[in-house]
C-alpha cells in the first residue's frame, strides 16, 4: 500500500514535466512563426517603401548625368565679350556681329545671350546662317534700333534685323526681352501721315528669311517703322507668346506677316497695330493662327492679292480663337482685279467680334485708289471658304460684305453660326454680289441681301 502511494507523486511530476515541456515547444514554435511572420511583412513593407526611390534617384541620376552633360556640350556666347556696351547710346552692331559669328560656328548647340536690364543699340544688321548647330538668340535685354535714319543703306530701307538661311533657330525673350524699332523716327516722314512728303520704305523690325524649323517666343516686339514681324520663304515656323503693339495711327505697320512660307503656326499672343494684325500674302500655305487678341489694326486678311496682274497663291488657312476689339476690319480677304491665282480652303472659326466696322469681308475689287476699281477679265479665284461660329459686335450696319467679280465669282462660302449684333443697338445686314454661299444653324444677318 505504502509503494503505491509513493508513486503517485512521481507519476504526477513526470506527467507536468511533460506538459510543460510540450507547452514550451508549441510556444516557442508559434512565437517563432509570429516573429518569422513579422519579419516578411516588415521586409516586404521595406522593398514597397524603399523600391520607389530607389528607382527615382537612378531616374534623378540619369536626367542630372544628361542635363550636366547638355550643359557642358552647350556653348553659351555674351555679346559683353565681344565688347557690347548695352548703355543705350553706344553703337553694338559690330559686337552682335561678332558674337553671332561664334555662335553660328559652334559645332555644339550654342546659345547667344542678350544680358538683361540693357539696351543695346543696333544699326542694320544681318545675322546668316547655316549654322553648324541649333541656335538659340536670347534676348533678355532690350534692341532698339538707331534713330539715325541715315544709318540704312537708301537701297535697302526695308530692313533693320535680317535672320537669314538658318535652320533649327530659336529666337525667345525669356518673357522680359524686346525689340524697339524706334518707328516715330519714321512715321514723321511718311506720306500717308504727310501728303505733302514724298514716299519712302521704312524698316520691318525682324526678318526671317529662307528659315527652317523655326521658333519665335516670348518677345516682345513694339514701334517698328513698318512691319514688326516677317516670314519669308520660310517652312516650320512656331510663333507663339508675342506682344506686338505700335500706335493705331502708325502706317503700314503690320504685325505678322507672311509671304511664300507655309506650315506656321501663330498662337497665344497679342498684337495692336496701325495695320494688319497678321497679313497673308502669296505662297503662305499651311497656315494655323489661334488664341490671339488683334485689335486695334485691321484685322486678320488674306492678301492683297494679285496686284498689277500679278500671280496670287494662298491656301489651307485656318484662323481659329481670335478676338477682334474695335478693329477696322475682322476678317478680311482682298484681291485686286487683273490678277490671277487663288485663295482657296480657308476656315475662320470660333471668332469673338467686338465693335469692329467690317467683320466679315470678302473684296476683289481691292485698291490703293480712293476711286472704284473697274473689273477686269481676270481676278484671283476665291473657293470654299467657311466661316463659322462668329459672335459679337459690327461697328457698321453691314456686318457680312462679299464683294465679288462677275467674271471670277467667290465660290463655296459656307456661313454657319452667326451672330452679329449692332454697336449701340443698330440693325446688321449683309450684301453681297456674284457670291456663291450656303448657311447652316442660325446666321444673323441672314445672308445675302444685295448690296
């Protein structure tokens, strides 16, 4: 009796020796599986939070190897080095000069950079190409141009900067450049201010001549003598953020215009004239403007075109977001009798008129007498032209005018979505002569009334 009590005690401790033992085994078991568990999430959590810039600062890394890499192979040339003075009396041109020599040189993309808060003072001035890179005039300070008129060779008045034969140029202002084109100098001795004066030429401030791959930005041009901003036999040009401004009485001072050059586009800037806002001549083909405020000027025009029997080509226009403010003319398309050619696949859309004398206007019998110009058998050929979603307000009861040959007759007007009210509440109507037209939604005035 007395060796079965003993062994009970026994039994007992072996028996909680195990348990506990296998109690410790479970435990350490789950408590590693919760620490392993752990340790995954916290490493997958670290590669999810770490991966992202890991691969950012490679990215950062490349785009700062290949912009340091830009930076040394990019050639930057001052016109102070070539002993440009920018003190707004002393005479730069032979410093530009010299500095664009090296800067078209360069077998590396070069920049010519016009120091800021300056004014340098040029005399005419032809910057040629090719160049053996791209290029990139900056102009951060201010052009003006010589007030002396006799600085210009009397043979060659029409021209003050000539940018000439160069392809992948980029001309920008950075926003704060401009170019003075000291116009009043000129204006006091036009003959269309003074009749008693005889007729000169004057100065277009900036001329791109036989350019290629073109851009035009961020600059503002005002006061040229006569037209502000040329492009001439010229193909893919990007003009955009441009002020150009000169008084609404200054004569002959266009804004843009362009003659044998095709595929421009013109867009987001703003221009106040005493001429054309922009003007297209022949051979402008391919042409985008959109988003410009024009006004005062004379509106956006097609031509003159076909003057003294001459040949006038223009296509593929289309004006696009403009908006008109007290204008003499909005949109504008003249020929004179005589020529031939044509003016053909032009769209003026989505068009915002306020006060102008003439906003629509088709005219073949353009001319620079104040008498009527008898017809001819011959006149430039105007076809399918569409005008389309035009608002706002004629200065003249006659809003819509299409002024057009017997021989040559306009073909393929579209008018679609019109609504020209009257300046101070006067009636609008349309006239219109030997014009073929069809309308679409609500066009007021309703076309065509004879004139």
């Amino acid at each position: 009796m007395s060796s079965n009590h003993q062994s009970h005690p026994q039994f007992i401790n072996q028996l909680l020796q195990f348990y506990f033992a296998s109690c410790t085994y479970y435990i350490y078991n789950f408590i590693f599986a919760c620490l392993h568990a752990i340790m995954c999430v916290a490493m997958i959590t670290f590669w999810v939070l770490l991966l992202p810039f890991l691969l950012l600062n490679q990215l950062l890394g490349c785009y700062a190897d290949s912009l340091a890499t830009s930076l040394v192979t990019q050639t930057v040339v001052t016109v102070e080095s070539f002993g440009a003075k920018g003190d707004g009396i002393s005479d730069d041109t032979k410093a530009f000069q010299d500095a664009w020599k090296t800067t078209c040189s360069s077998s590396t993309p070069a920049i010519l950079l016009i120091s800021p808060k300056k004014s340098y003072w040029l005399k005419p001035i032809t910057f040629s190409g090719p160049c053996q890179s791209t290029t990139t005039f900056m102009i951060l300070g201010t052009l003006v141009a010589s007030p002396n008129r006799f600085d210009w060779d009397p043979k060659k008045l029409r021209v003050w900067m000539v940018f000439t034969q160069i392809q992948n140029l980029t001309v920008t202002g950075g926003g704060s450049g401009t170019i003075n084109g000291n116009g009043n100098v000129w204006w006091q001795v036009s003959c269309n201010l003074n009749k008693s004066l005889p007729c000169t030429d004057a100065p277009t401030a900036l001329i791109f001549n036989d350019c290629k791959n073109l851009t035009v930005e961020k600059l503002k041009i005002i006061n040229s003598p006569s037209v502000h901003v040329t492009f001439d036999r010229s193909t893919n040009v990007v003009a955009s953020r441009l002020s150009i401004s000169s008084p609404s009485w200054s004569p002959n001072t266009d804004g843009i215009h362009v003659t044998a050059a095709a595929a421009i586009k013109i867009h987001n800037s703003s221009i106040k004239t005493g001429d054309d806002c922009i003007s297209m001549v022949s051979g402008a083909h391919n042409v985008r403007i959109k988003s410009v405020v024009c006004g005062p000027g004379h509106g956006i025009s097609i031509g003159s075109l076909g003057a003294k029997n001459s040949t006038g080509r223009v296509s593929n226009v289309i004006v696009d977001k403009v908006y008109f403010n007290s204008t003499i003319f909005g949109v504008r398309i003249k020929t004179w009798q005589g020529g031939n050619g044509y003016a053909k696949n032009i769209v003026f859309k989505n068009i915002v008129m306020h006060d102008v004398v003439n906003p629509i206007l088709i005219d073949q019998f353009y001319c620079d007498s104040p008498a009527t110009c008898a017809e001819q058998k011959s006149a430039v050929a105007i076809t399918n032209i569409h005008y389309m979603n035009i608002k706002g307000t004629s200065a003249f009861p006659v809003a819509i005018r299409f002024n057009c040959s017997a021989s040559v007759p306009c073909r393929g007007i579209q008018l679609q979505d019109i609504n020209l009210q009257g300046s101070n509440g006067i009636a609008t109507t349309s006239a219109c002569q030997n014009a073929n037209w069809s309308d679409r939604g609500v066009v007021l005035p309703p076309p065509c009334q004879s004139a």
